[in-house]
C-alpha cells in the first residue's frame, strides 16, 4: 500500500499531461492556419504551441496557490518533454538534441517575457501585434497579425473566465476561434 502511494503519478502530473494534450489539440487547428495564416511549419506550430503554453501558465501563475504551481511546472515538463519526442523523430540525433533543447527552452524564455509585456500592455494590442508578427510570421506576410492578436486576447479572457477548478481538473475552456 505505501509502495502503490510512492509509484503513483501524483494528480498534477496527470492534469498536465491532459492540458498539454489540449493545448496542442488548440494549437493545430487548422483555423490558426488558414484563417490566421500562421505557417505551417515546424517553426510556426513551436510558436502556437508556445503561445498557447504561455496562455496556460500565465492563468496557472495568476491563480496562485500549490495545486496551480505544481500544474503548471508538470504542464510546461510535459512540453519539454513533447518538444524532445518531437526532435527526436525529426531525426535530430542524440548529440544534437541537448543543444537544440537549450534553444528552444532560451526561445520559450525570450517568448514568455515578450509575451507579458504585451499582456501588460493590453487592451493596447499593438505590442502584442508586433510580437506575434516578429514570432509566429518571422519574415512573412503579417498582415493577419491582428486578427490573431484578438484570438490571443479572447483565449485569454476565456482562460481567466473559466473557473480554476475545471483546470486543475485538466478541463481548458478555450473561446471559440
């Protein structure tokens, strides 16, 4: 009985298993693509994923409280860890993966302050604009910018709206796109 305690995978580990899971399910619809014209590119889905991870984090952190906490570092671990199985099969070799992991976790850093200065700065959406035209278009056509900065800003009152209980239960209350 203690040993099946010690074994077991504690709650929030299992919540941020099932958030990461939606997350993702969030971040490859196609809507983002077409209708937003964010690329469909490995590089343009790690930018989605991001944005939605840092969604995710910033109403985890603004909850406050251990079970949040602990929700959110197994979310964001269980992002790493899907960042990783997905390098690897890219076929990105053993060697090579720690140095592209580092990379990437710099990038998610550099997104996540980037990203709250701009939530700071709403309902003044131009930073944001400019962020996402930066990150998720890097060198494209912006000229969606916008409309994807109002998707950003409806997730995140959506999120905020949701009760707390429904995430720490794995639930996520997305508006729809």
């Amino acid at each position: 009985m203690l040993l099946d305690r010690l074994f077991r995978p504690r709650a929030a580990h299992a919540t941020g298993r099932a958030l990461y899971t939606q997350l993702v399910e969030q971040a490859r619809r196609p809507a983002l693509y077409a209708a937003f014209g964010a690329p469909d590119t490995v590089e343009g889905r790690f930018e989605l994923y991001t944005l939605h991870l840092v969604l995710l984090l910033e109403r985890l952190r603004g909850a406050g409280g251990p079970q949040a906490a602990e929700t959110a570092q197994a979310l964001f671990d269980t992002y790493l860890k899907g960042l990783d199985d997905a390098l690897r099969e890219l076929g990105v070799g053993d060697l090579v993966v720690g140095k592209k992991m580092r990379r990437l976790g710099e990038a998610f850093y550099g997104r996540g302050k980037s990203y709250d200065a701009a939530f700071a700065a709403l309902p003044d959406r131009e930073p944001l604009i400019a962020l996402l035209a930066r990150t998720v278009y890097e060198g494209r056509d912006a000229s969606s910018a916008p409309e994807l900065a109002g998707y950003v800003a409806a997730q995140r009152e959506a999120l905020a709206a949701a009760p707390l209980e429904r995430l720490l239960a794995g639930e996520v209350c997305w508006a729809a796109a």
